[in-house]
C-alpha cells in the first residue's frame, strides 16, 4: 500500500526532506497558471531530486474553470491544452499516476450525460494520447451523485489506461447511493484513493474518523481488494493536521 500526500508544485522543493523522513510519496498540485508557465528543465530536475530522495509522486492535474465533456468546443479545446500541458510534466516527473477532475456536474449538464459523455469521450481519447502507454490517467469523483458517468466513460474505454479515484469526502457530501454502490461496480478500475473526512456539509479535508465518512465499510471494501496497487493519498487543506492525517491514514491500512 502506498501512502502519498497532497502538495503544491511550488512547495515540494522545500518540502522533500520532510516527505523522505515521513515515508510518504507526494501527488503534486498543478494549478492553472502553473501549467502555462512551467520550465520544462525545472520539471525534469525536481523529478531527479524526487527520485534522489526515493519519494515516489503522481500530479493532480488542473480543474478549476475547466470541463472536459463541455458541449462549447472551445471549453473542451482550453481544457485539453490544460490536460496536456499536466500530463507532459507529469511524465517528466516520471509519476506513477496523473489525476483529473472528469466533470461532470447534473446541474450544469441539466443531467444529461450522454451530451456529458460525447464530450468526454474527444477529450479523454486526446489525454491518453498524450499520456502514452507508461501513464496512467486516473479520474476522481467530485460532484456525482452515482458512479454511472464512470461506469459509461470505462465502458466506453475498455482496454485504456484510464482508472478511477475515489474521493471519500467528496462522497460524502454528494452521493446518494451507498459506498459499495460505487467500490463493487468500480472496483477493478481502482488505482488511487483520496482518503479525508468531513460532516456532509463542506470539504473539509479532515484527517480520517474526524467526520462522518464510513471508513469501516471502506476497510471491508478495500481488503476486498487485496493484489491491487492502490495509491493512498490524503489532501490536507492547512498545517496542523498533515501529521494527524498521515498517522490515521497509515492506521486505517493495518
């Protein structure tokens, strides 16, 4: 089981040392802007320095504003320039994984997700492209309320290296269907877990058994699926609980 946790490009230079004596591996945060500015020697040479350190890492590409199923094709173009952009420095990271944000959202979309699937479709066939055959691109659930955008886009893309990510505290503020409605149908497209907590109202990114989330059930599921490597990766949002959440996550896989 690999334990990672979430940091910003600009902040895993001055925080490698401490990722090295913490056993963690780092999924490095690529902003919108960042992605337009990066020096592609500066990528290289943090990816050496990684691998110096022996810290693993996977990128989380950029999200914000963007749409990979959008109808507008113009959305759908910046977007894929954005996916592109994160995925080139991700393989000069040399990252086991890169993150996406799928988008779908049944308000915006006014719950139609075939318009949300043809969309997707031309972008996630572009992203593995760019992606190649060493990376694999791995899609995280934010505001579905059930994982049928996820079952049509692998099913569609069967024998791609697409995976899924599941998020708990994003789960836990928009599902409407229980946990195993997700993990049984999903489970062998599992790649990466983004484990924190929240009290169903915001996303508070709390360290695990701080909420409301059903981590029980989650073990039950998780040790169901024992031979896969799975990456586990918290995101604390502010300081003081990075310890707390490494330590109750490294608990939560004994």
């Amino acid at each position: 089981m690999l334990v990672f946790i979430n940091v910003p490009y600009r902040m895993v230079d001055d925080n490698m040392g401490r990722a090295a004596s913490l056993s963690v591996g780092v999924e490095i945060y690529l902003d919108n802007h960042l992605v337009e500015d990066m020096d592609r020697s500066h990528v290289k040479e943090l990816g050496r320095k990684l691998r110096g350190h022996g810290i693993p890492c996977t990128v989380h590409a950029p999200f914000m504003d963007l749409s990979p199923g959008a109808f507008d094709r113009t959305i759908r173009r910046i977007t894929q320039d954005k996916l592109k952009k994160a995925v080139e420095a991700a393989n000069l990271l040399d990252a086991k994984t890169c993150i996406c944000h799928p988008g779908y959202d049944k308000w915006r979309f006014d719950g139609n997700e075939q318009l949300w699937l043809e969309g997707s479709i031309e972008t996630w066939e572009k992203v593995l492209g760019d992606a190649g055959d060493n990376l694999p691109i791995v899609v995280e659930n934010i505001f579905e309320e059930t994982p049928s955008t996820f079952i049509a886009l692998f099913d569609y893309f069967k024998n791609k290296n697409l995976w899924y990510c599941f998020d708990a505290g994003h789960f836990n503020l928009f599902s409407i269907v229980p946990l195993d409605a997700w993990l049984t149908p999903l489970r062998h497209r599992v790649r990466e877990m983004h484990l924190h907590d929240n009290h169903g109202k915001s996303d508070e990114h709390l360290p695990i058994g701080s909420g409301t989330f059903p981590f029980r059930e989650l073990k039950r599921l998780v040790n169901q699926m024992q031979g896969q490597e799975i990456i586990f990766t918290i995101e604390p949002h502010i300081e003081a609980v990075v310890i707390e959440s490494i330590k109750r996550l490294k608990e939560f896989l004994t």
